[in-house]
C-alpha cells in the first residue's frame, strides 16, 4: 500500500474515528496520507469532530477538499488562505473542488485553477469521490504519490483536469441504485 486515502464518515463515527486516526499517525512517513474531510455537519459532534479533524490535516500529506468544507472548518478565511495556511504545515499538495467552477490546486512550488468540463449534470452523488479517485489515479500514473509537493504548474492543470474530468462522468450519469420514477 502506498497511500492511505481517509475521511468523511470514518473520521466521524466511532470507533472507527478513533483508530483511523491512530492509523494515520502510524503511518504517516511510511505512506503517502491523503484527506478529504467530505464534511457532514448533521452527523458531527463539532468540537471532537474538528479536533480530530484537525489532527488529521496536520499529518497529511494532500488536502482534497471541497469549497464547502473549507468553509465549514474555516469560516470566513478566502480558500487561497487556507490553502497557504495548511501548506506552512506539514501538508504539501491542497486541492479545492469548486463544483461547476472547476478545482484548485497549490503546493509549495506552483497554483493553478481550471474550470469543469462542460457536461449536462444528471445527478452529483459520487462527484467528489470520482474527484478524488482521479486525483489518486493521476499521482500513480505519474509516479507521483510521493512526489506530490515537487509537481510544477502544468503538472498541477493536468492532475486538475484529470480529476476534473473523472468527476464529470460522475455527474453525467444517474447515481446507481437510486430509486428513480417510472
């Protein structure tokens, strides 16, 4: 295994919370740690939840996140901010998802921005999982997993499309298994 990919209701729900957490902290500096906090406020118990959340930021090694969550846990701060702020940190690649306005992404050396493909969006389940399941797919294509923080600008732009583009197949198409009308 060479990266360890976490987040959304397994930070949340014990006892998984607890041991993926314990999990990441074992393996942070043998894998490659990836986060994408996929916040469910209703679900939360919000001072347990960000301290934990917390924690797991500062151990990762790349920030998937979306728009919203960055609000969430970063009320009132502009994403660029907090994408500078987390890669002081120990973090080295950031990645926004933007919805229709497409992704950002910023490491120590480079930022970019690109926009979402054009599609017709059928339905937005799994838009951000199909996200980052490019953004991983892409790292490995690349040999990149543990080279994340060296990628150059047009490096970022292509990760950022690819991943873009995985997540607007997703939209494209009805989620599978919902119940749909006759």
């Amino acid at each position: 295994m060479t990266a360890l990919h976490v987040g959304s209701l397994g930070l949340v729900l014990e006892p998984i919370a607890s041991t993926l957490l314990a999990l990441v902290e074992r393996e942070r500096g043998r894998r490659l740690i990836v986060v994408d906090p996929n916040i469910r406020p209703g679900l939360i118990d919000d001072g347990l939840y960000r301290s934990r959340l917390r924690r797991v930021l500062e151990l990762s090694a790349v920030v998937k996140a979306s728009a919203g969550d960055l609000d969430w846990l970063f009320p009132g701060v502009a994403q660029a901010a907090v994408a500078e702020q987390l890669l002081k940190a120990e973090v080295r690649l950031v990645v926004i998802t933007l919805g229709v306005d497409g992704a950002f992404a910023a490491n120590r050396r480079a930022q970019t921005r690109v926009p979402a493909p054009a599609v017709q969006v059928v339905d937005t389940i799994g838009a951000g999982d199909a996200f980052g399941a490019g953004l991983l797919a892409w790292l490995h294509d690349h040999q990149a997993l543990d080279r994340s923080a060296s990628l150059d600008g047009d490096q970022l732009r292509e990760l950022l499309e690819f991943s873009c583009a995985a997540a607007a197949v997703t939209v494209s198409n009805p989620a599978p298994g919902r119940p749909r009308s006759s």
